[in-house]
C-alpha cells in the first residue's frame, strides 16, 4: 500500500513538473516556487511571471491553513502549520525538479512568512510574538520572532552550497514548549559561482544568512520591492525612499558588466545623497559574527565628469573599511561599481557604517544600494552511507515521515536518534514503543558506530539479523516484539555487550551458551522470558521437542493414555464384579437345590454317607470364595 501512495506522489509530482517546464519559459531556468498549504492542483503564474506549485504532494505533515486576509499574491493566502512532536518539518528541493540542484552548486533559498490578521493559533509567549526556528541542510538558519496579526510579508532568504543533489529547508519549535512553525512560501534560486559572495563561499565553506537587499535614493513615488524580472537571480531588493532632495536619479542605462554580483539596472538609476557624511547602522546581529556586506554605486550625476571631485571613506565600527573611494576615477560615469567587505559585529550587536567626504571633495559621499550578510560557518552533513542506512531503517519500519539530515543541525535531528556531537555519527536508535512494525532492518549492521538499539513494543517480525559488526554495541532491547527464529550465536561475540533483553516474543531453539554463561557470571544482563520455545540446553530442547518425543513422554499424550487407561480399568472392574456376583447367584442357587434333592434322598444313605457329603461341600464353598478373591484382586490391579 506504501508502494502504491509513493508511486502515485511521483506520478502526481513528474505531471506538476511537466506542467511547469513548458510554462516556465517565462522565468529563468532552475527557478522552483512551492504555494505552501495550498491545494491548488496545477502550476499557476503570478503577476511577476514566476510559477508556482502546490505543496500538498511534497509534504505529508502539517495542516494547510487558508487565511482570511485578503492578498494580491497567492501564495500568502495559505500556510502550511507544523503542529506536531517531531524535531523538524522538512522539504526538500531535489534535483528532479529543476535540474540544476549538483553538489557545489549555489542556491538563494527565500521563506515567505505572514501571519495574517487571524492566525490559526496564538502564541505561547505573553508578549505575542511567534518565535521558531528556519534551518537549511544542516544548520541553523533564522530565528524567526513575528507579532501575532501581523499583516507584513516577512521574506527571509540565505545562499547555500548543495553539498548533494538536494537542498533541505526545514522549520522546528525553538524548544519542546516552543510555538509551532508555520510558511507561506518557499523559493529556490540558482546563483552562479561567480558571484563575489559565491567565491567567498567557496573559499571560506561559509553559508551567507541574508540580512536585507536594500536600495537605496528611491523617490517617493518609487516601487517598493524590486525583484525579479528586473533582477534575474530574483533578490528582493527593499526600498528605501528618500526625499528629492538627498536624491539622484537617472534614465540612462547603467552598465553593470564590471560588477560580478549582477544588480538589476533600476536600483543603480537612483541614489542617495548627503554631505559632509551620512551613517547606516545595523542591528540585531550576533554579537561578535562576521558579516558581510557588499556596496553598490554609480556615478550618475551628469556634474561629477572627472575624477577627484567625490571622493569620501567608509568605516565600520569605527574600523577604516576604505580611506579613499573615487567611483568616477574607478569607472566614470554611468558604470556601476561594487565594494564588499567583511566586518564583526559589536558588543551591541550593531555595526554603525559612516560614509565621510574626505577634504577638497566637491560632492559628498552617495549610496546606490547594499547587501548585509550573516556568515556562519556550514556543517558538513551526515555521510550518505549513513544517510542511506536511516533512509532503509525509515522505509523499513514505516518512518519516512522524517525528514532533512538525520543528525543535524545539533539538537535538531531525528528524536529517535543519538548522534555524536561532532562527526554525526549514530550512537543510539531509540525507538520503544513507535508501534511501527515491519522487520529490524537488517542495513543497522552497517552503523559500526552504534551503542543502543532499543526497538522494544514494535510489533516487530521476522528474525534477529546479524549485528556481529556492532562491536561497540552495549545495550540491545528488542523485547515485547513477535520476533521467530533462534537467537543468534553472533550476538555471543559482542565484547561490550551489557543488556539483552529479548523477553516476550515468539523466539525458540537453543540460547546460545556464551550467553548464558555471561549471564551467570554477572557480565550480562539477559532476558529471554516469554518465549516458550527457548531452552537453555540440547537436552532440555531435545526433551522438549515433538520429534524426539515418545508417546509416553509427551505430555499431552501421557494424559490422554492415563485417562483412557483409567476408563477401562474401571470396566473391567465393574464387568469383573458383575460377572463374579452371577457366578455366585448360580452357585448358590444349585447348592441349594444340591441340599433340597439330598435331604429327600437322606432316607436312602446311611448316616456315614451324609456325613461324607457335608464335608465336600464345605471344601466346594470355601474353594469358591478363595477363587472370587484372587478374581477381584486381578481386576482391580
């Protein structure tokens, strides 16, 4: 039936795919937009000509919400909320639904998140604010902190390494008490390597948390995002408006083939202006994390024709990040021009940028737009052979409702699952009482590193596989199951085994008798209680068994034969008792007549005679009892 459901998603997913492809000529190539809570059935299009698709068949968990606001982009007119136990929720790009998801390829990965004016529930937190957490492939993404009612399309984006052919985004509570997670939207973006912030990625194994894309100089009338078409990676660039006086703007194209990072051309048509200095001061960071951050410029203004007429520093945290930038000396006019750097945060997790007019400057300092980012250094996921075990172990025993790397980030991995804290690998599968059935997956010999299995109140079948590869195993419960079959003579071999509980299944044969000896030296705690065909012994198992076992010595049998044995003992008894009360009804009837036909024919013998005859009698009498008497002793033996 598992077989079936899986078959039919992957027929439902490849038509969606189909579907988007031939649409998708309208927006860049490896572009993948996932509607969540939606039940749309098919790719729609919105007004900025990307595709979206449904997530009702890329997900199982989780309750699809329709909110009540009324919104011009569909996507945030459904959620999907994740209101169950587990440690994350996840998705998972792949692939098979763009084509461009390889290892080492790079990917702007974008939440949208409202929650509208009547959310599904309210907060746990007295102060009303939504907190949980984002997490990508295997690390912590964002902590997301929204109000309850909040009407603002909240969009959090982060660049990411595929590290293999599929990128995971996942959302878990912030602690077991923590509020549920819940998404609108979820967006893939290929980004080529290229890019300034993708070979300092590269470089340095860092993912970069997104902070804000900013423009900035926008006149009031100005849009107030700018994204894709206009920017074909599909940043979303918020705008800043300013007043006409701290503004300049152009029509003229701009040329960007200097800058690495490809900005769209709009947000460097107007720029931001003040002299002798202006300041952009950035909070709510780490205290202490690098961030990176990249400018955008260009000289647009028709009166700055020369070098040496705008020139003016920037400083972070009082800290010279450029003594002397000449845009116009750079590039002249109308080409744009990009500055990153890398700078910490305070201890009041603020970075205080100050853009200063150095002296004889004819024109103070200016701004087009500005990327912030947070680094953090990326985790190395969970090893695929590893990766493969778990996937086996879920398909196995029914829990392919987990999903994202089974370890990380650290404590959000699978709860079922132990991993060590700094190389991922698996210490304990810790699955009492999952009532998940199926069979132990025989792929767990292949996780060396293990030290507890505990699979007990499973409904487990099948027999014990061969875990001798466990060498570092110490406790091993499978009790409570329907498990068959002997118990193997390699679980003898593991050194550091400490507990073995295998009571109350339906296991037989003889116990291994290292085992046992283990067992009785103290070595080992071993249970095998509740499984009536184990014995302890060959001869104990060869008593036991139905072939080695004569009529007599079964039990069953030896009850049946006492009982039939009884029954006709007392027939013949009653028979016997029966047929010597008639012998003697006849004998006393003829001695009676013997004595009537002598006493008439006493007359005729002399009284010697008589005498004579009297005493045969006594001798028949008493040889009739004596014989009687042997009788009943026979029949009641």
């Amino acid at each position: 039936m598992a077989s079936e459901s899986i078959s039919i998603l992957l027929i439902v997913v490849s038509l969606q795919l189909m579907l988007l492809w031939p649409i998708g000529s309208s927006q860049s190539p490896g572009f993948t937009s996932i509607d969540c809570g939606s039940s749309y059935p098919s790719v729609y299009t919105d007004y900025e000509g990307i595709q979206w698709i449904s997530d009702s068949n890329l997900i199982s968990e989780g309750t699809s919400v329709h909110l009540s606001d009324n919104v011009l982009n569909q996507a945030l007119a459904t959620m999907r909320v994740f209101n169950g136990t587990q440690s994350k929720y996840c998705y998972s790009f792949t692939n098979s639904m763009n084509g461009y998801i390889v290892p080492k390829a790079f990917f702007l990965v974008r939440a949208s998140i409202m929650p509208g004016t009547n959310p599904p529930y309210r907060p746990r937190n007295s102060d009303g604010m939504f907190r949980f957490k984002m997490i990508v492939d295997g690390d912590e993404w964002r902590d997301v902190q929204i109000s309850y009612g909040d009407t603002t399309w909240w969009t959090f984006d982060v660049y990411v390494r595929a590290q293999r052919d599929r990128i995971d985004v996942c959302f878990s509570r912030d602690g077991p008490d923590g509020d549920a997670p819940f998404v609108s939207g979820l967006e893939l973006r290929p980004l080529p390597p290229t890019l300034s912030s993708t070979i300092f990625m590269n470089g340095s194994g860092k993912i970069l948390i997104g902070r804000g894309h900013s423009s900035y100089g926008v006149p009031s009338s100005g849009p107030s995002h700018v994204r894709y078409p206009n920017d074909t990676l599909d940043r979303y660039w918020i705008s800043y408006r300013t007043s006409d006086s701290y503004l300049n703007s152009t029509e003229r194209t701009i040329n960007t083939l200097n800058v690495r990072e490809h900005p769209p051309e709009t947000i460097l048509q107007t720029t931001f202006t003040v002299g002798p200095y202006f300041t952009l001061n950035w909070t709510g960071l780490e205290a202490g994390s690098e961030q990176y951050v990249q400018f955008y410029f260009a000289e647009i203004n028709p009166l700055v024709n020369r070098s040496g007429i705008r020139v003016f520093s920037i400083s972070a945290n009082s800290r010279s990040l450029t003594t002397r930038l000449d845009v116009f000396g750079e590039v002249a006019a109308n080409t744009a021009y990009s500055l990153p750097a890398l700078v910490d945060a305070d201890e009041t997790r603020s970075i205080l940028f100050v853009f200063t007019a150095v002296a004889n400057s004819t024109f103070p300092p200016f701004l087009a737009a500005a990327e912030f980012f947070n680094t953090r250094l990326s985790n190395t996921l969970t090893s695929s052979a590893t990766v493969d075990v778990i996937e086996a172990t879920k398909n196995t025993l029914g829990l392919s409702n987990y999903t994202g790397d089974p370890c990380l980030p650290a404590g959000y991995g699978y709860n079922w699952l132990n991993c060590s804290e700094y190389n991922s690998e698996i210490t304990a599968i810790l699955l009492s009482n999952y009532q998940t059935g199926g069979k132990i997956p025989t792929e767990l010999s292949q996780l060396t590193t293990l030290i507890q299995i505990f699979l007990d109140g499973n409904s487990l079948q099948g027999e014990i596989p061969d875990l001798s590869s466990l060498e570092k195993l110490s406790t091993l419960n499978l009790s409570n199951n329907n498990l068959s079959g002997s118990i193997p003579e390699s679980l003898a071999t593991l050194n550091n085994l400490k507990a073995l509980y295998l009571q109350d299944n339906n296991l037989s044969g003889e116990i291994p008798s290292r085992l046992l000896q283990r067992k009785n030296a103290s070595l080992l705690t071993f249970e095998f209680s509740g499984n009536p065909g184990l014995c302890e012994s060959k001869s104990k198992c060869a008593a036991s068994s139905p072939q080695s076992q004569s009529p007599d010595s079964n039990p069953k049998k030896s009850n049946i034969g006492l009982i039939v044995a009884i029954i006709v003992g007392c027939f013949i008894l009653v028979l016997s008792t029966a047929a010597a009360g008639i012998c003697l009804q006849w004998y006393c009837r003829r001695h009676a007549s013997n004595l009537q036909n002598r006493s008439t024919k006493a007359n005729e013998v002399s009284p010697v005679e008589q005498r004579h005859i009297q005493m045969q009698e006594v001798v028949n009498f008493n040889s009739f009892h004596q014989t009687k008497s042997k009788l009943l002793q026979i029949t009641s033996v």
